[in-house]
C-alpha cells in the first residue's frame, strides 16, 4: 500500500479474496506501475479503464431491461468497450 501510494496512486482496496485493487489517474499509471513491479510486486492484470464516480443500482425489471441493452449494444460490430454505472441485481 505504500509503494503504491508513494508513487502516486490515489487509493488501495483490498478485497475479500485478498486482491488489491490499486487505483490512480490516468497520468500516473506507468509510474504506479513500475514502483509496484520494482518492489516485486507481479499485477495479474493492469489497465486504464473508465470508473465511475457514482454508481445506480437497479433491480427487477430495470435491471433486466438494462442487461438487455447492455447486450445489445456488445453485439454491435463497432463497440470495443461499454461503460455504465449501474450496480445490476435481480
């Protein structure tokens, strides 16, 4: 945590199954990135992805109606990523 946050990252959450998960601006990705590696720690995976700042939760036929957009708009053939902030339940 504080190899991450020295470097410039904006918060660490840890998850239940003992993952990290280390957020930081776009801008100070690659250095994270690099003091993490250089304190030997190995990310399983390590991207820059759009995060929301609010979340919606939706359940019921709202959360089924939003799924079936989302599906929807996957399947076009020009749509690489799809970003929401909707929390889906049933």
């Amino acid at each position: 945590m504080e190899v991450a946050l020295e470097a410039g990252a904006d918060d660490v959450i840890t998850h239940d199954d003992g993952s990290i998960e280390v957020l930081s601006a776009p801008t100070e990705f690659e250095a994270v990135q690099q003091a993490l590696e250089a304190a030997g720690l190995k990310p399983d995976g390590a991207e820059v992805t759009m995060r929301p700042e609010s979340n919606v939760e939706l359940a019921g036929d709202d959360s089924t109606r939003m799924q079936k957009l989302l599906d929807v708009i996957e399947d076009l053939d020009d749509v690489q990523d799809v970003y929401h902030n909707a929390v889906l339940s049933e």
